[in-house]
C-alpha cells in the first residue's frame, strides 16, 4: 500500500471520529458557465410544453399539502442542493417554503455565484499552514516552468500550483510512474537522512546481482537459467563496450535496459557527437522521469530546509559518490533543453541544481543562468535581484556582478535591451559620470534601476575595464564589425592582446574566454552595435589625460581587490568543451573518468 493509500485512510478516518468538526469549504473564483436562473427559466419552458395551464396549477396547490412527492424537475434538485450549502444559519423549514416565483424577480443577468460569495463573507474560513512552503525562494520556480511546451497532449494549468508530485517532469502520469519505478526499483534507490533538521538525500546504485533464476520458455520446451544484472556490473559493460568500440552490444544493452541511467547518460552524449539531438534529448528526457520515479516525496522543491540562518528547498543532495549520476542527468538536460530554446524550463533545472549542492556550485550553474535569465523574461529574471537573493548564501563572496564576467556582462545588456534599441549616449554626460562609475565603492544595483539613456554604456564601461580580454576575444569572431577590431587594436585595450598578457592560468580570462565561447553570438545583431560603440567610447575616453588616470587606477585597485576574493574551487577547473552546445562534455569533477 502507498504513502498515498494510507494518508487518505488515515484522513477518512479522523473525519468519522470528529463529527462535530465543521468541513472545509474551499471555493473557486472562476463563474460558471450557466447560472440557476437560466436552469430554472429552461424548466419553466420544459414544463409549459409538456403540460397545460390546469394541470400545473393542481400540481402547484398539491406540492404543497403532499409529503411524498417526488421531485418531478431538475430544478427542484438543484435548489434543493442550493439550500444545503448555505452556511448562514438559515433553517432548512424556511428554504423548502420559498415559492420559486421570487426567485424570477430577479435579474437574469445576476448570477447565483456572487450570491453565494456574498452570503459566507461572515464564515471564518479554515486557514491554509504555508509554513512548509517556500514558493517565494529566489530557487523555486514555478511547476509549470518544468513543462516542456511541445511534450505531452494534456493541457498542464499553472493554477494547480505545488500539488503535483511529479513537479520535475510534470506529464508524467501514474501509469507510467508505476512502470518505471518497478523498473528502476532493482536498479538504485535514493534514501534520506535528517543531519541537523535538513533532510541529507543519497543515490544508491545497487552493485550485486540477482541469482540464477530458471524461467520456461514455450518456443523452446525448457526451463532456462537467467542471470539479472544490477545497476554498476551494467554500467561497467557499457563502459567496456564504448571502449572497445562495440556499438553492437551497446545497442544491446540499452535494448534490454532502457531505464538505466549510465547506458541512457553515454547513450545521449554518443547521439550529440553524431549530432542526433533529438534522440540525445529523448534519452535525457527517459532518465528524468526514470529519476522522477525514485525521488523521495521528502525531496520537493517547494518544502523548507534550514540552512545557517536561512530558509532553502529541501533537495540536498550533495554532489559527492553515486549522486554525481543525478547531476550529470540534469546537466545535460539542461543543456539539451537549451538547445531546443526552452528557457525557462533550462532556468527552472539550473536553480534546482543551485539548490541541490547550496553553497556549492560543482555544476557550474552560476555560468549558465545569467543566459537562461536574460532569455526568459519571466518577472523575476532580474540579473541584480538575483545576485542580491544569492548574496547570503555564501557571504564570503562579493555581488556576482563584481566578480563573473558572464554576470557582469550581461547585466549591461539586460539593461540595454530593457530599455530599448534606440539609445544614444552622451559622450560628456558619461564624461562627468565616469569617476562615479569607476570606483569599488558605486552601488551597481542602484544605477542599474535607473532608467537613463547613458546606463547601459556606464555599466558597459565598467565591465569591459573588468574583463578587457572579452574585446579582444570578440573582435576575433567571425563577422564582427570593424570598428570592434580597431578599437581593439587601441589602448587601452591592446596591451590584452599581446603574448605577455596571456595567462592561462588566470581563473577570471578563462572565465571572460568560456563566456565568449557561450554567450558570443548574444552580441551580434544590433547588440553588435552596442558592443562595437561602447568599445569606441571607452578609446576616445582614454585619450583624455585625466579619464586615462582614472581608467589606469581603476583597473589597478580592481585587479587587487579581485586578487583577494576566494573564489570557489569549483572554478578554478574549466574547460571551454563545456559550453560547446555542439558537443558538450562534463565538468571536471562530474566527467566520467575522474
């Protein structure tokens, strides 16, 4: 029997005990599409044509003195269930000897929905405990982000809130959920355990086998012995088969195990290099609700967890032993669903896996989000809320904006195009701007909020005297402008692309370079334009003696304070190949050979 199963006997039996206890009434705000007037004025009709004026005067007058009629109209019915739901005290003796003409006074156009709102205003509804609840976390997105919009027949509405339990794949129905937790239950397991009242989730993979079983086969005759196989000795045969470069047996095995996470894992990144995408993503797709199937009901999105002072989803999972099976999952499915341009729904797993490893990020989700943010123009995609929101999770780190070129970046660029395509700056405007702009001390977040023509370019400034290598890197794309190549060619941006400057050891070029190789084609178009425009304004500003001392200490005291933050370990291992949306491998710590 089901957790389910015994929640609802347990539910049915406190309702037999507490009789006294008054039902829950909950009410629906959507009208409904035919009213009782318009019931009552159909039955009129019916009644008028299927008998005379005499009869329906006897029938009144004996409606009246008989008691064991029986309700000869679908209308008595319903004001009959009409008189039992109202809940101001009104006797069931005055409901039963209302005349049903006074209802006919009035308005057809009045529904019986606003009288019925009307008349339990006074009845203390029975208050909702949301404590367990953190829909408002900067993590949580809402269900039906996690919806894919071209999967699935059945419409999904976004009024059915957190109800579902299948929040991560939301078309997975309970049919399928039964299959595939019977398949995947001789696989692995994900259990919990409570370490200072948050919930600890691990991934078991099963390393045994099963025994010898004898099973009669009818074409043959003959009972014969079957070995089953768990989850790791099938996962070291589709590791031995892709080395050996036996495609045949590893059809095979994913033949005979479609639900196997490893096969399923190997068996999208084989179709990515063979650019089948489409089956890449079916395979990913298999794995998520396969991974849906054994989440425990404990691991929801939607329930709190304490961590330090804060409230947090209570999904951790940390990203260590066979749980690195859960985030390779979700990063190519985030990765695969970018592909197919499903933002929100790439955002919705990005924070899961934020939240999943907090304050870790062994993922590398923070590199990705700035771009599922900016393409998902949901109403909390703000750049600056987030990093603010993400602030007191590891409060050793400054804003994201300050240290990550992809946040920085972006961030000028969300504001441009909030703003319109259509700006144009003030070259002494942004002049007198300049040494407010230019010191460690400016609040970003305030002159971002502040909706003049120059921010865009102030904020561009400043993170192009951050990261001056994403010029130089851009103006060696393909088919950009001449004017970007020029201005890189100038000071003070020409020095970065001398050998002397290249230092591939330098965790923040090696950022500014994987966000190039991600985000470059954001700046193309008419973000072109803007790009290839800053970079001219930031040389003309440079040729001013006094601007070109501002800019030269600004990027020392930068450059320092930047040396002295500890940025996290996670970062400090970073392959460009992991954003190749062309062939994407995994990150360092979750690759298959470490």
């Amino acid at each position: 029997m089901s957790s389910r199963q015994i929640r609802r006997l347990k539910e049915m039996l406190n309702e037999e005990i507490d009789e006294e206890i008054r039902p829950r009434v909950i009410f629906n705000n959507k009208r409904p599409k035919f009213t009782f007037a318009q019931l009552e004025s159909l039955c009129d009709s019916s009644s008028d044509t299927t008998s005379n004026d005499d009869s329906s005067e006897n029938s009144d007058d004996s409606s009246e003195n008989s008691d064991d009629s029986e309700y000869s109209s679908d209308y008595d019915r319903i004001r009959e269930s009409r008189s039992a739901i109202y809940l101001d005290g009104l006797s069931k003796d005055d409901e039963s000897s209302k005349d049903p003409s006074e209802d006919n006074q009035s308005s057809e156009h009045d529904s019986d929905w606003d009288k019925l709102l009307n008349e339990v205003t006074e009845v203390e509804m029975e208050p909702i405990d949301s404590s367990e609840t953190v829909s408002n976390h900067f993590l949580c997105s809402p269900q039906h982000f996690f919806r894919i919009s071209d999967m699935g027949k059945n419409k999904y509405a976004k009024s059915n809130g957190y109800s579902s339990r299948f929040w991560l794949c939301p078309t997975l129905n309970i049919k399928e959920s039964k299959q595939l937790r019977l398949a995947a239950s001789n696989l692995f397991e994900i259990t919990c355990e409570t370490i200072d009242n948050r919930d600890k989730f691990t991934l078991t993979l099963f390393q045994t086998y099963y025994p010898k079983q004898y099973y009669y086969i009818p074409t043959i005759g003959l009972y014969s012995n079957i070995e089953f196989y768990r989850y790791q000795e099938l996962d070291y045969i589709s590791s031995t088969a892709l080395d050996s470069h036996d495609l045949e047996l590893f059809r095979t095995l994913l033949h005979s195990n479609p639900y196997h996470l490893g096969i399923l894992i190997r068996a999208s990144l084989i179709n990515t290099m063979m650019n089948s995408h489409e089956d890449s993503f079916k395979n990913l797709y298999t794995a998520s609700k396969t991974l849906q199937t054994i989440l425990p009901h404990r691991f929801n999105l939607y329930r709190t967890a304490p961590f330090s002072n804060l409230t947090v989803p209570n999904v951790y999972l940390p990203c260590l032993g066979d749980n690195v099976v859960v985030y390779r999952i979700l990063i190519l499915y985030m990765i695969s669903l970018e592909r197919k341009g499903q933002w929100k729904t790439a955002l919705a797993i990005c924070k899961l896996l934020l939240a999943m490893d907090l304050p870790n990020d062994s993922s590398h989700a923070l590199l990705h989000v700035d771009l599922y943010l900016l393409n998902s123009f949901s109403p909390d995609s703000s750049l600056i809320l987030f990093s603010q929101n993400h602030s007191p999770i590891n409060p050793e780190l400054p804003p994201l904006y300050l240290f990550l070129p992809n946040f920085s970046l972006t961030l000028s660029l969300q504001v441009y195009l909030n703003m319109g395509l259509k700006n144009q700056c003030n070259l002494e405007e942004i002049k007198n701007q300049l040494p407010g702009v230019l010191d460690l001390g400016c609040d970003l977040a305030a002159l971002a909020r502040t909706e003049t023509p120059n921010t865009p370019y102030l904020l561009l400034i400043r993170s192009l005297l951050q990261f001056p290598l994403f010029v130089i890197n851009m103006s060696q794309r393909v088919g950009k402008s001449g004017e970007l190549r020029n201005s890189a060619k100038k000071d003070p941006f020409s020095y970065w692309s001398s050998p002397k400057a290249k230092d591939y050891e330098n965790v923040y070029d090696q950022l500014t370079r994987c966000y190039v190789y991600k985000c470059g084609d954001l700046w193309s178009s008419n973000n072109s334009t803007f790009l290839a425009e800053t970079a001219k304004l930031v040389v003309k500003l440079y040729e001013d003696e006094e601007v070109r001392d501002l800019i030269n200490q600004f990027q020392c005291e930068y450059f320092e304070f930047r040396n002295g933050i500890k940025i996290p370990e996670e970062y400090t291992n970073i392959s460009i190949t992991e954003f190749d949306l062309n062939n994407y491998s995994l990150p360092m710590l979750l690759d298959f050979q470490s």
